[in-house]
C-alpha cells in the first residue's frame, strides 16, 4: 500500500513538472513566452518600415528570434538598407539587427 502511494506521489509530481518543462527554452529554440514577444517584436518593426517615408516597401522581411531581428529581401537603394536597420534598432525589445537587405 505504502508502494502504490509513493508511486502515485511521483506520477502526479512527473504530471505537475511536465507542462512547465515543456514550456522551457533551449539552446536552438525559444519558450512559449519568448516566442510571443519575438512576435510582437516582429509586428512592431515590420509596422516601423511600413510607416517610415523612405522605405514603405513590403519586399523587406522581418523575422525575430530571441531579441535578434533579422531584415532581409530587396531595397532600392544602399541608403533604404542602412535606414532600414536603424528603424529596425529604434523598435523597443530589440537587441541586435541582422540586416541582410540586398540592392536590386
């Protein structure tokens, strides 16, 4: 009896630990909660390019991961690409900016 109550202390402990380490980042992705801030980031930047009057372009992709936003795709001119990472660096939460706009 003392065996299958001990038992079921560790399953009901293993069932209790499991949502929260699921949730958990690692080295190669991020967790639940990171995820939605890149988002958001992602959002924020993407809606700065769009508003800024020299670039308004949709052929710049902007992806985020872990605080790191990665510009890429096609510009005019070198001018939009030094322009659009300076708007990209302005967003709040973001740490570093890899940008790797091309000129068509």
């Amino acid at each position: 009896m003392n065996k299958v109550i001990k038992t079921l202390v560790i399953l009901a402990s293993f069932a209790a630990i499991s949502p929260l380490v699921a949730c958990a980042q690692t080295r190669t992705s991020e967790s639940a909660g990171q995820y939605i801030d890149n988002s958001a980031i992602t959002t924020k930047v993407k809606a700065a390019i769009m508003q800024d009057d020299e670039l308004k372009v949709l052929q710049i992709h902007v992806t985020t991961y872990k605080d790191t936003v990665q510009l890429s795709g096609f510009v005019d001119t070198p001018r939009m690409i030094s322009r659009a990472e300076a708007v990209a660096r302005a967003v709040e939460g973001v740490k570093y900016v890899n940008n790797d706009l091309i000129v068509k």
